[in-house]
C-alpha cells in the first residue's frame, strides 16, 4: 500500500479534476445535491481539502493537545448532526463564500495549494503535527490527511451527482483508506451486525448504515 502521503497527492488530483469538469462551472450557482449548498459552494468545499492541507502545515500548532484519528470523529460538531446546526452551517457559508470569487479562482488556488504539496509532502515522514486551522486541536499529518482523503472521496461523489457526470474512479489505496474509515464509523454508530448484515445479507439489513 502507498504511503498515505501519496494516497492524498492523489486523491486530490482526482477531485481537483472534478472541479475542473466544464459541467460544474455551467452549473456553478444552481442548487446542489447536499442541501443548503449551490454546485459552486460544494466544489468550493471540495478545493477546500486541498487548500486546508497548506494552510495546516503553515499554522502554528503550539499547545494544541494532538488527538488520534477516531477522537477526532468522536469529537466533531458536525458527525450525525443536523444540518442547520452552527458548525455545518458554518461550513456551507464557508464553501459559499469562496465560491463567489467564480470557478477559474477556486480552480487556481486549489491547483496552486495541490503544486505546493506535490513537492513538500514527498519529503515528510506523516509524524509532523499538522490539522484544520479552526479546530481546537492538532493531529498527526498523516493522520490529518486520512480525514482529507475521506472528504475528497465524498464530496467528490457530492459533487458528480449534482452536475449529472461520472463519479471520478479513484487510486485504489486512497479509496480504501477512505472506505475503511467510512466502515469504522458506521460500525461506531449502527454496530457490527448491522454492517455485516448491510455488507453480506441484504435479507437482514438495516435501512442505513451510514458512517456520516
């Protein structure tokens, strides 16, 4: 398996390369599949797991407590909450915000960010202490980027969906990464029946195991 640096690398490419799709900039200020989201505020949104990995390796972390992966889902505001709730409004207001700049400057500052990390990432080791700049706590990069990854491949099937094109096929490693992880939350919240019974007997499964 790559290491989760390369994974990243390339699942960024691939999302930045959804955004890039003529169709979301044709659709740019429509509604979206997510509610509460135009096409341009989500593919926004979707740049914005790329441009939120420069800025959290340029952030001064200091006297952050540094938190695991999964704390870090067993802390967010936004999981398995409603979507009007302050920290997922927060999040469309923010995808909104960039999107009103228009496609081309969402396009290059996140192509700009992903050129950044093509050449800085390769030469580091997934220890450094990294995260979101708005989180009250830091993470591992490594760990960091799991979360980045994880986002990519959901809002990217978001974002395919709202445009009616493809959902992009990514790199089978980051794929997994993001799966497994989509596989330990859903496990977190319905049990491990139930995701058995969702994955292996469609006779016994529930009506949702959703991760998110």
């Amino acid at each position: 398996m790559t290491s989760i640096r390369d994974q990243y690398l390339h699942a960024a490419r691939t999302g930045l390369a959804l955004v890039e799709d003529g169709a979301v900039a044709k659709a740019w200020t429509g509604p979206s599949a997510l509610e509460g989201f135009t096409v341009g505020g989500l593919a926004a949104h979707l740049s914005q797991q790329i441009t939120s990995v420069t800025a959290g390796l340029a952030a001064d972390h200091t006297g952050k407590e540094t938190v695991g992966l999964f704390e870090h889902y067993g802390r967010a505001a936004w999981l398995a909450a409603d979507v009007d709730n302050d920290y997922n409004t927060g999040i469309r207001d923010g995808g909104e915000r960039a999107a009103e700049a228009g496609p081309a400057a969402v396009i290059d500052e996140a192509a700009s960010a992903l050129a950044a990390l093509e050449t800085a990432l390769p030469a580091m080791g997934g220890t450094e202490t990294s995260g979101h700049t708005r989180w009250p706590y830091a993470m591992t990069l490594d760990d960091f980027l799991c979360t980045r990854i994880m986002e990519l491949v959901v809002h990217s099937d978001d974002l395919a969906y709202s445009v009616a094109v493809d959902t992009p096929v990514f790199d089978e490693d980051a794929f997994d990464t993001a799966a497994w992880m989509l596989a330990r939350l859903a496990a977190k919240r319905h049990g491990q029946a139930g995701l058995v019974r969702a994955l292996a007997r469609a006779e016994r499964a529930p009506a949702t195991i959703s991760g998110l």
